[in-house]
C-alpha cells in the first residue's frame, strides 16, 4: 500500500499539477478574472454527504486556498419535497469537520425572485414558453438519441400569453403537473439535454427557507449556472456527469448576457467495497441493515466521523487521489492507508483484551499491585507515560493460548514463556477446563526478576503478549466494524441477483471487552490504538454507565491477504 501511495507522486516527490490547476494558473496569468478565484460547493440539502462529496470538498476549498482564493457554500435548494434544514445543518458540520471554512452561506432559494425575474426576460426574448403537455406526453414527444423530437403544440404561443400564463402559475392558479415552462432551443438538437429543457415546474409545497411564497420551483439545470453567474463564480468545479449539461449551462448565461461563470468536470471518487448511491443508502437505512446514516459502516462523512476517522486522513487520501478526467475505482485500501498513517502518529496506545481468557499468576503475591510504566506513543516522545496496574490474576486473549500449538507458534503454551508488555516473563504451568473440555482457566509462574521486559540471565523470549489486570478492568461494549461489502464491486452480481447478495454478514461484530483502568477516561474524540489489535474510538452510545467503542480499523490490511 505504501508503493501505491507512492506512486501517485513524481520520483522527485513533487505532485505534477492537475488540468484544473493549470486552468486556474493560466486565467490567473490571463488576468481573465482580475486575479480572482472563487469557487463554490453546492450540495443538495436532501441527504448527507459521503466519501465522494468529501473529494469534491477538498479540492474546491483546496484549489482556492491555493491560489489565495475563497470557496463559496451554496444549497441548491430547488425541490422542496425532499429537502430539510436538518441536512443542512448536518451537511455544514461535515465540512466543518473536514477542516474547511466557506466565504460566504448562500441557497439557490436566495435567488428565486431574480430566476424568476430571467425566466420572464427569456419569454419575452421568445426562448421560453409554457407548455400543458403532461410529464408522458413530454416524455414521449423529447424523441431518442437516433430520432428527433416533436415541437409541443404550445410551442409558438406568443411572448404576451406565455408571460401571461407564468404570472397566473406563479399566482398559484394552476394545479400541480399540469403545466411547465421550458426553453424554447431546439427539438431535434442531438444533446438530448436541449429539447426544450424544463426551467419551472408546479409544486404547491412548503419550501423549508421561504415557506409558501413559491409554488413554481426551477429546475437544476436552470437555477445552476445562474446562481454562480450571480455569485460570480470564476471556476464552477463538479463530477463528470454534468460535462453534458456543460453546453446548456453557458447556453443560459450566453441567453441571458449574465456573468460568463465557467463549468468544468473532474471524475467522481469510485471506491472498491463500497456503494455510494443515495437510493441504496437509504434502502440500508430504512430496511435496518444499518443503523442510520451514521452507522460506522455507512460512507457517509458522518458515519466515517463516528467510526473514528480523521479529517486529516481523509483531507490525504483525497489529495493523494487527486484530480482526474475519466472515471476510475480507487482501492479502499488506499483510504485504509492514509488512516492507519494518521493514526499511527496521533493514537494513544492502550491495552485491552476483545476476547478473554483468565490467567493466576501462581506465585505472585495475593494482594499485591505494582505500576508498570507503560508508553503512550512510540511516535510521539511528548506523550509521555502511563501506569498500569499489575496483580496475581490477569486477562489475555484467548488467541494468544493454544494447548496443542503447532510449529511456530510463539504465544503461550503449556511449558512455553512469553513477556507481558511492560510487565514480566510468565511461563505456562497448567491448564483448566471446565466440564465440557474448554479451556477457562491458565495457572502460570512469573520471573520477578524480569520486570520491565528482561531477564538478567538474558534469556530471549519470542513474543510479547498484551493483558488487562483482572481487579482493574473496565468492561466495555467494542463493536467490530468491517467492509459493509464482501465483493470488490457491489453492483456486480449473478443474473438473477440482488446487490444486497453482496452484503458482508460479517461486518458488525459485538463483544464484551476488558481494558486497562486508564481507558475509562476515554472522551469522545479520543483516538486509540489497542495494542495489537487495531483503531478503536469512544462511540456517542457512551454512556456514564456503558463504554462503547467502535473499530475503525484493523492494524493491517486484513483484506490483502484475502485477495492474494
């Protein structure tokens, strides 16, 4: 993974510049803008953001903090049956989160009077009218890629009865459905996009900033391009999808002789594993496979948030991915990469054991408690040092025990000496089982000799185990997250299937763990590293009663091996 990274720069470790960064060079050479950038990111306040809206963040507030620009944050709040204040608030939290800080707050619904004010200017130009055609006939009459389409019989209606027509629309005269406004451009153009596109629909619905003013709402392709003309816009930066809509975005501005705010396309974030489409999303939210847009295993921003990500390592995989102009699918194991990178550096080291399995410490004093010294970051010196209690009776992990080992296996063992981290040399000196054969208990001696990890008679060791005082722990739910999906591509199935057949069974696991006493101060924000296990971060479920934490990643890529 760390050749991948690599690779994504020069030998000489300089990134090369993308296409949209020489385009802002040469209009700032150009002076085309009088030495101005600004862009803006324009969500739709119907849902909540996922991984690939986070690139999208990243490089319209990067490519502007670049070049001494400024980023715009702009709703297109344009249909009123789906959209929210909540979504709002939780979309400017996400980038907030992220690191980032917009210029100015604006929503397409700002400026509802002005499009309202050009739809006019357009009819009386004769570029727009009002059509009474239903959605079907609309439909049925735009024609197919290899045939052209049908004028509307409404079509030449003069610019008096059109302007006519949209005043009593807007009065609130007509019902839903039962008329639209559309461009008047051309029926037969080969972009499907220009047979009369739809500016203005009927939607007697409360809009959730301006309430019931509106009963007509623009469309998007219509209220876009318009919205950064209005803010001036000098780089109108969005995903691939949209280069088609590209022509009717500066057809309009050319209409209208506004701002010439220019579009461009960059390839959307496509990622192994992992489904971003808001209709499926949501699907795993209402059927319960998720427990809510949040949920750790969801690539929503927020679920990302939760399960323990941070915004540095996602601001670095978006970097690290940067900007392209065809369509490609990232490795999520790159993702993965720049996360256990950040965590690395930043998480406090902890001890705790998923999976119990008791150890007596045979002759070890009763009721004694020593304080091992315990590091908090090897990568970080400031850190400093903890206490961690030591007594006759412990907890490890039941996969660092095997009665019958094979070759190679260097844990514990009957007979067999291990380190405890930060503690002692313990050897195995009998096994209990309970009455159905289980292994419950281990009775083991310890070198007292050999605190701190050494013995004086310098005998070696082959593997240091972690453990948990059994009088001190604290007992915690820890949720095990993986890959929501089992299959590199989702959507791939058999003829027949379903996308849910790729759905992991596994991807949520929940035990009842035991950690070091030092733990229970967890806050939420608190990054850790349980030793030898993996990434884990307090979940907002905490409780004063109840610690949960969550999984956020494994030490290793344990799906490499997998693939291999």
């Amino acid at each position: 993974m760390a050749r991948m990274a690599d690779e994504l720069l020069k030998v000489d470790g300089a990134k090369p510049k993308n296409f949209l960064e020489e385009i802002i060079e040469n209009d700032l050479a150009q002076n085309t803008h009088n030495g101005r950038v600004l862009t803006r990111f324009p969500p739709e306040p119907n849902g909540y953001l996922h991984i690939g809206h986070a690139k999208s963040i990243c490089i319209n507030f990067g490519l502007a903090k670049k070049y001494g620009g400024k980023t715009n944050l702009r709703f297109d709040d344009t249909n009123p049956t789906k959209e929210e204040t909540s979504y709002v608030d939780a979309i400017k939290e996400d980038i907030r989160w992220l690191g980032f800080q917009w210029e100015v707050e604006r929503y397409a619904s700002d400026y509802f009077d002005q499009l309202y004010a050009w739809c006019e200017q357009l009819m009386t130009q004769g570029l727009a009218y009002v059509d009474d055609q239903t959605q079907e006939e609309i439909r049925a009459n735009r024609g197919t890629v290899t045939t052209p389409g049908v004028d509307s019989p409404y079509r030449n209606r003069t610019p008096e009865e059109n302007l006519d027509l949209l005043r009593r629309m807007r009065a609130g005269e007509f019902a839903d459905g039962t008329k639209v406004v559309r461009a008047k451009i051309d029926m037969a153009h080969p972009n499907m996009l220009f047979r009369d596109p739809i500016l203005y629909r009927i939607l007697h619905v409360e809009h959730h900033r301006t309430g019931n003013k509106w009963c007509i709402y623009p469309m998007y392709d219509y209220a876009h391009g318009q919205s950064d003309s209005i803010e001036q816009i000098t780089h109108s930066i969005c995903t691939l999808e949209f280069d088609v809509h590209r022509p009717l975005y500066d057809w309009f501005i050319q209409a209208l002789n506004i701002f010439p705010s220019h579009q461009y396309e960059f390839a959307r974030l496509n990622l192994t594993y992992t489904m971003m489409s808001k209709r499926r999303l949501l699907e795993l939210v209402e059927t319960g496979v998720v427990r809510g847009w949040d949920d750790p295993r969801m690539p929503t921003i927020c679920g990302l948030r939760r399960r323990g990500y941070t915004p540095e390592a996602v601001r670095n995989f978006a970097e690290a991915v940067g900007v392209a102009k065809r369509d490609n699918v990232i490795d999520i194991s790159l993702l993965e990469f720049y996360l256990r990178e950040d965590l690395n550096r930043r998480a406090e080291r902890r001890m705790a054991v998923l999976d119990p399995l008791k150890v007596v410490i045979t002759n070890y004093p009763e009721g004694e408690v020593e304080w091992m010294d315990a590091v908090n970051n090897p990568e970080d010196e400031a850190a400093g040092t903890r206490q961690v209690p030591f007594s006759r009776e412990l907890y490890i992990e039941r996969a660092d025990f095997m009665e019958n080992p094979p070759k190679k296996f260097f844990r514990l063992s009957p007979g067999t000496e291990v380190r405890l981290r930060y503690a002692y040399f313990v050897r195995c000196e009998e096994v209990i089982h309970d009455a159905a054969g289980n292994v419950t208990e281990l009775r083991c001696t310890y070198d007292p000799l050999s605190r701190g990890g050494n013995s004086p008679d310098g005998r070696k060791v082959k593997s240091t185990i972690h453990w948990v005082s059994a009088q001190h722990v604290v007992t915690a739910e820890v949720r095990l997250f993986d890959r929501l999906f089992r299959t590199i591509d989702p959507n791939d199935v058999a003829e027949g299937g379903s996308w849910k057949d790729n759905l992991n069974p596994d991807s949520l696991q929940v035990v009842t763990a035991y950690l070091e006493p030092e733990l229970g101060k967890a806050q939420l924000g608190d990054k850790y590293q349980f030793e030898r296990l993996g990434y884990f971060a307090l979940d907002p479920d905490t409780t004063a009663d109840k610690l949960v934490f969550n999984r956020t990643a494994t030490l290793k890529d344990t799906w490499a091996a997998q693939k291999e």
